[in-house]
C-alpha cells in the first residue's frame, strides 16, 4: 500500500533498521525486524549504505521483507557514487519485487571513493531522483528534510525551498534527520508550512544508546545535543547501560510531546536494538501500536 494513503487515514509508526556488515548478518536483521512487528509498524525501512559495501544487503533484506511478511516495506535508495543506470535498475528491481514507496536520497559520497567530484552520470541530488522516479515507476515517494538544516545548505531558507522542490517533483511526505529539541522541528514544520510545504513532515527520533556514537552521528549530521543532555551524556559516558536510560527517557519525552502537537507520524531509527524502542512505544501507549505488555 502506499504511504501517502496510510497517511491520510491515520498518523503512522515506523521503524527503520540498519543493514549488516557481512552477508551473514542479513538473517539476524530479520529476526530484529520480526521482533518489532508485535508494534504492528505502519511500515518499515532499511538504511541504505550510500557508501557502497552494504547496498546489496538493503536490497536482499528489503525485498525478504515484502516477501515473506505483510509488513509495508519502503525502500531506501542513495543515487550518489551510482550511474543513473545502475540506480534505474535498482529500480526495476523494487517495482519487480512489488514494494511500492521509495525515500529517494542523494546520500554522501565515501570517504575513499575514486572520485570526490560528482560523476557525469550521476542524479546530482535527491530533487533529480525523485523527478526521475516521478517520470519512470509508480512508486510512493519520499524525500528527507532537516529540522536543523543540512550541513551543505547555504541557509536554512534555501533547505527548506529544495524540500519545496521535492515536494513538487512528486515526494509525497518527508522525513526528518534525527533532532534532540522537539523546537527545531516546531519551528522547521512552521517554515515548511510557510514555503508552501503541504506533504506530511514526520520527525525521526533516534534513541541514543552511546555516547561516542552520538556524538559521531550528530557530528556528521550537523544535529545539536542540548547542553544539559549533553552533560548527562558525558557523565556517564562509560557507562553504556546508563545512557540507554537517558536515550529512553528523553526520546519517550520527545515523542510524547511530538504526538501531543498533532505530528503525522514517528519514525523510529532503530539502529536494530529492540529494547529502547519497545519501552519508549510502552511508554506512549498509542492504540493499536500497544504489544500488550
Ligand atoms: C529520513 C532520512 C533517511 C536517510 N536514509 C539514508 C540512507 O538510507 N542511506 C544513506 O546513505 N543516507 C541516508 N540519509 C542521509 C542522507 O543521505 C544525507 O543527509 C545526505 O547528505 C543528503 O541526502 P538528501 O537526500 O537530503 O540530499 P539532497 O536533498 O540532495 O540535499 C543535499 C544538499 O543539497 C541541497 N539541495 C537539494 N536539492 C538541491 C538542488 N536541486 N540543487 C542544489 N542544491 C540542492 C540541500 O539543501 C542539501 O544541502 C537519510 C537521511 C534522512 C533524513
């Protein structure tokens, strides 16, 4: 089914796992996705490594997904370090295997890729594969969006207008980079609304669970941690299980306030462990997104 349609009848649940490192790892991600299904997710997704080594593991776990469950399956696809032919036949690869919405993305060049320099074949941005999507499959579309701005932007007004333009291309709701200040994403739904942005924007709420790894991801996705979040995340820094507790406390907090100001979805980046997730939607309680424990 596609998204948009889920969208217009009700606010969503999602999950989004992440692919393994190595071709033995593709069950185990099954089995993490399995393990979440009792949430009763609106639908599910699989990062995909813009880098290169992992692609074809999204794309097996991806299309096992639509094959052997009745989850809502969305791809996820990178056009960068790709031809456009390649990425067309990723393409007809999905549309063959039935899974009907697509997030369309540029992604970001590898560190060791041959070239830094955009390839002659290349969609430049995730605007030109969404238009190529739009013109070629009849997929449900996606685009990201950047509640803090993307790192490359020369201003926040231009990110939000090449939202716009995913929007008008044919992207039928976007999706957020993960954000620590439910402020950010009030104020980015407000400047969407105001660019003319009427697609569904859905928060993506990533809870942490490290505190090297936040501060990684955060650092290479130009997201802010709030100083006193980040205070509690130094303290204990090593002190793992500690800051899981942080990361649920302060995700079911965010995704409560999220819920309460009207948002129409969650996507949860699972990053494939289980327990935060399953206590932060305990915490929340949303009909029929309830396992009953
Ligand atoms: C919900 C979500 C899911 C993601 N999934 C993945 C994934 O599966 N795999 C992965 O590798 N990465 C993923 N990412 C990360 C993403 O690939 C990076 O953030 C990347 O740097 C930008 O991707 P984009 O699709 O937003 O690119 P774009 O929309 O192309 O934006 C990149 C930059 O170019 C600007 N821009 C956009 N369009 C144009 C245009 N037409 N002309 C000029 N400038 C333009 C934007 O303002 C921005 O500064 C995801 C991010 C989000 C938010």
């Amino acid at each position: 089914m596609k998204i948009k349609e889920i969208l217009s009848a009700q606010r969503t649940i999602s999950f989004e796992f992440f692919p393994p490192r190595e071709a033995d790892g593709v069950a185990g991600v099954i089995d993490v996705v399995q393990g979440l299904r009792r949430f009763n997710p609106d639908f599910v997704s699989v990062t995909y490594g813009a880098g290169g080594g992992t692609r074809a593991f999204t794309e097996e776990i991806t299309m096992r997904l639509q094959r052997e469950t009745d989850l809502n399956v969305m791809a996820h696809l990178t056009c960068v370090a790709q031809s456009r032919g390649e990425v067309h036949g990723v393409l007809e690869r999905l549309a063959d295997a039935g899974i009907e919405n697509v997030i369309a993305l540029r992604g970001d060049r590898p560190q060791n890729s041959a070239s830094l320099e955009l390839g002659d074949d290349e969609f430049p941005h995730a605007t030109d594969l969404i238009d190529h999507i739009r013109h070629h499959f009849d997929f449900g579309i996606a685009g990201a969006c950047y509640p803090e701005g993307h790192t490359e932007s020369a201003s926040m007004d231009s990110d939000v207008g090449y939202a716009r333009l995913k929007q008008d291309l044919g992207a039928e709701f976007l999706i957020t980079q993960l954000f620590y200040d439910n402020a950010f994403y009030y104020d980015l739904r407000e400047r969407a609304a105001a660019a003319g942005i009427t697609v569904p924007v859905i928060p993506g709420i990533l809870p942490i669970l490290s505190t090297p790894q936040i501060r990684r991801f955060t650092s290479l996705c130009g997201a802010t941690i709030p100083a006193d979040l980040d205070a509690q995340l130094e303290r204990f820094a090593d002190d793992n299980r500690a800051v899981r507790e942080i990361g649920i406390e302060q995700a079911a907090r965010q995704a409560e306030d999220l819920w309460a100001n009207g948002v129409p979805g969650i996507h949860f980046y699972v990053l494939n462990r289980t327990y935060s997730v399953s206590r932060i939607l305990r915490n929340l309680n949303l009909p029929g997104h309830n396992d009953g424990a």
